[in-house]
C-alpha cells in the first residue's frame, strides 16, 4: 500500500505495476532526471511511491522539475489495461521472458518453450505484432545503444523486452 498523499494514492494509480518501468522511459529533462537518480529514484514505480514534499527536498529540485514530474505522472493511464492501441496488457514481463531475451530480440518466438506459449499467449502475440511493425535494424540498434532506447522509449512505451 503506498504512503497517503503519494503520487499513486493522488491519481489512483498502482505503483506496484511501475516497478520495472525505469526513469529513462520518461525522457525527463538531463536536470530532473540526474536529481531523481542522485535520490535513488530509478522507476516510475519509485516515483510513484513519493510525495510533493519528497521531491522538493531534493537538493536542485525545484518548481521547473516538480512541472515536468507532475506532467508525466498525470498522462499515465490509471490501469495499465490499455488495449486500445493492441498494446502488451501490463509492463511487467513474464519471469521467463528475462532469460529468453535474445530469442525475443531476434523474433524467434516458437522457439520458445511450450509451456511459455501456452502460459503467456497474449504477451507473446503481442510481441509478435509489435516486432512485424518494428524494423529488425531498430530492435538490434535499441538493444545495443541504450541512449538510443531511452530516445524510443517514450514512443514504445508499452512495447517492453
């Protein structure tokens, strides 16, 4: 359960389904960005847990950043249950999905297990569509340079790996 007056409790939004959604996923300005990692905060799952008062101790985080935090947290769906744009029905990744990266990155889906596909069909349906949409030189260029990810990752936001 998040803290009363937190972000989450505030705009009703589980911080918990935040967790594995890194910082760099909200391309905040190099300032608000640098003060959240000097504070330890490295999800959006982390942000969430905070309040107004947290973040304003925060040496160099003032009113400009505090605006830029507020925004980002105010376009986040309130259920991660988006469907509408056939997006990936949550951000968190199968437990499995970790240890099959590189099949992933690479489109090889039935080389799965079959327990996975069976398991997970629709996240590994989704997949499968976002990696049709997606360019192979676009997948192997985001897993390589990890500024280039974060630069994609806003637009990608719930194509997750």
């Amino acid at each position: 359960m998040d803290k009363k007056g937190s972000f989450a409790n505030i705009y009703g939004i589980d911080s918990n389904d935040y967790m594995e959604v890194k910082t760099e996923s909200a391309n905040f300005s190099v300032r608000t960005f640098g003060r959240l990692r000097a504070s330890k905060i490295y999800t959006i799952g982390d942000l969430l847990k905070r309040d107004e008062a947290d973040l304003f101790s925060i040496k160099g985080f003032g009113k400009n950043c505090y605006g830029e935090v507020l925004k980002y947290i105010e376009s986040l769906p309130n259920s991660l249950n988006a469907n509408d744009f056939g997006m990936i029905t949550s951000r968190k990744q199968p437990d499995w999905a970790k240890e099959n990266r590189d099949l992933l990155y690479e489109g090889k889906f039935f080389d799965l297990d079959l327990e996975y596909l069976e398991k997970d069909k629709e996240y590994i349906e989704k997949m499968q569509e976002a990696y049709v949409m997606l360019d192979r030189k676009l997948i192997s260029d985001i897993r390589e340079d990890s500024l280039m990810a974060s630069e994609y990752a806003h637009n990608f936001r719930y194509f997750y790996l």
